[in-house]
C-alpha cells in the first residue's frame, strides 16, 4: 500500500472519488483534480460557482484522462457546458469566474510533465507502478506540479 501521509484528508477524499468515476487512479486524473483545485482557489470561488473552464491537453490516453480530473473537482463537465477542451501538445487549464471576468491559468510545468511523459510511456509499467506514480504527484509541492498566471 501506498503512504499517503504527506496528502491531506480532504485531497485524498477527492482522488478516490475521482478514480472510481474514471475507472483507476493515474497521475494524470491526479493532475487534472489538482489543477482545478488550484483553479477554484485561485479565481475565488467554490466548485461549479459562475466557472467556466477551458482545459489545453493532448486529446489522448493517458493525458486526457486530466479531463475527468478536473471535472470531479470543479464540478464543470462537458455535459453541462461549463468545460470546454482544446487539443494542445501542452497541458494548460484556463479558469474563468463569469460573474467578474477573472480568469487564472493553470500550466503543468513543463519538466515535471516531460518526466511524467517519459515514465509512464517508455516504461511498461503495472497498474501498482502507475497507481504510485500517481500518489507520488499527489504529494508533489503544487508549484513544483503548476505555474499559475
């Protein structure tokens, strides 16, 4: 089993519900919740409220998985409109209150997604590899995992 100790309650709450909505727990769905939770705190409102999200992603397996990700923690899915996704050899998620206009964005940092690329491509990795992985950036500093503008 995996040590989660370095996460809090609350984030650990949230990647469970997230990996039974999607099926398992990868480091990109991790990514995905964590950037839309950087997102709702940055632009200053709680999930779902007046948001609206546009996630910049390669629109395939494992990176899109970022998706689901942040459709738990925002509570904007495709369905409802309020996430939109471009298809980007980049990972960036805009988030925009509609109420005042403010918009944050939210950019995985360019090594730590190389790093990430490379492991979970070039490796055959088994589902416990790639559920550590996960956990691994989980605990990561978020401004070691994001840069926000």
């Amino acid at each position: 089993m995996t040590s989660t100790h370095s996460i809090s309650p609350e984030l650990t709450s949230i990647l469970e519900k997230a990996a039974d909505f999607h099926g398992h727990l990868g480091p990109f769905l991790v990514i995905g919740v964590r950037a839309g939770l950087v997102g709702l705190n940055r632009v200053g409102i709680t999930k779902g409220d007046t948001l609206v999200v546009t996630a910049s992603v390669p629109i395939r397996i494992p990176f899109s998985c970022i998706l689901d990700g942040l459709q738990i923690s925002t509570n904007c899915t495709i369905g409802n409109q309020r996430l939109s996704v471009r298809n980007s050899d980049e990972i960036q998620v805009t988030f925009e209150r509609k109420g005042n206009g403010r918009k944050v964005v939210v950019a995985l940092n360019r090594s730590t997604f190389s790093k990430l690329k490379s492991q979970l491509l070039q490796e055959n990795l088994s589902d416990r590899e790639v559920r550590e992985l996960a956990w691994k950036v989980a605990s990561m500093p978020k401004d070691m995992l994001f840069i926000s503008t």
